[in-house]
C-alpha cells in the first residue's frame, strides 16, 4: 500500500436518506443538485431533479498504520409530524367506525362530514378537469412542448427542494 499525503474522500448519498452516525466528523456535508456534478463528472447522476447530500472528508497522512477510515451511516427518513398526525386521525376515524354500533353511525355527524367530503372532491375534480381542458390542452394544440417542459421542471424543483 502506498503512503498518500492527503486524501479528499466524497460520498454522494440520495437526499432522501439522513445521516445517522459519521466518523470521523467530516470537512462539511451540502446539498446539492445532480446536475451540478454533471459537468465535473462528465456523465448523468440519476434524475434531472434529483437532490444529492454530498459528505467531503479531507484526511491528511494515509499510511498502512493509519488507514483513515471513515463511517457514514444512513438511515430512512422518518414521517414528519403533519403525516404522523393524519395517519393518527386516519386510524381514529377507522377505529370509530369500527367500534361504533351502527345504529349511531347512521344517524351521527360522520355522516354529515362524509357526505360533504364527497361533495368537495367531486368539485375538486370537476375543477381539475377544467384546469387541463384550459390550460393543458392549449398548449399541447399549440405545440408551445418546451413552455410545458419548463413548467413541469419548475414544479420539479419546488417539489423536491428541501
């Protein structure tokens, strides 16, 4: 094994993974946009819109005693509170309903929220369908592909922006 003066190691990770433990403590860890490394790398990384977590150790003195190990240990992100929150009145509403008698569902107030619910997703869905009659189908008979293109790269990025 050959003595190497300084080593600059780059780890790039999905930006949906968080780091759980890290050794040594790295130089910095950013984020990062894969088409950002594409013209260093001369090659594609994943999705136009994929979002990378790029962890950078500067480790001076590799030697065969001291190897300059490093650890990142990744994890799955887990829920945000919001969803936590919705599965949890999710579940209760589910358990109502299951443990409820249903002489008392019948004539209760979650049958008034239910048929209202009803209600405002076929009005959303109604709405839906006019905003791709009004806006999508023009400009697909327009043939305005690279305006829709930018369109749909723009809520790319403010979907997956962190």
């Amino acid at each position: 094994m050959l003595d190497i003066d300084s080593a600059n190691i780059f780890i790039c990770t999905p930006s949906n993974l968080r780091v759980g433990r890290v050794s040594p403590s790295p130089t910095y860890i950013r984020i990062l946009e894969g088409k950002g490394w594409e013209a260093y790398l001369q090659r594609r990384i994943g999705t136009q819109a994929s979002v990378l977590l790029i962890t950078h150790w500067k480790i001076a003195g590799v030697t065969q005693r001291d190897p300059g190990r490093t650890l990142l240990e990744l994890e799955k992100r887990t829920p945000t509170p919001i969803k936590s929150a919705l599965a949890a009145v999710a579940l209760s509403l589910i358990g109502f309903v299951l443990l409820s008698p249903p002489r008392l569902i019948i004539n209760s107030l979650l049958v008034t929220i239910v048929s209202n619910v009803v209600v405002w997703v076929a009005g959303l869905s109604a709405a839906t369908l006019l905003a791709v009659y009004k806006f999508i189908v023009p400009f697909i008979l327009d043939r305005r592909y690279k305006q829709l293109k930018k369109l749909l790269r723009w809520l790319e990025k403010v979907r997956y922006r962190l």
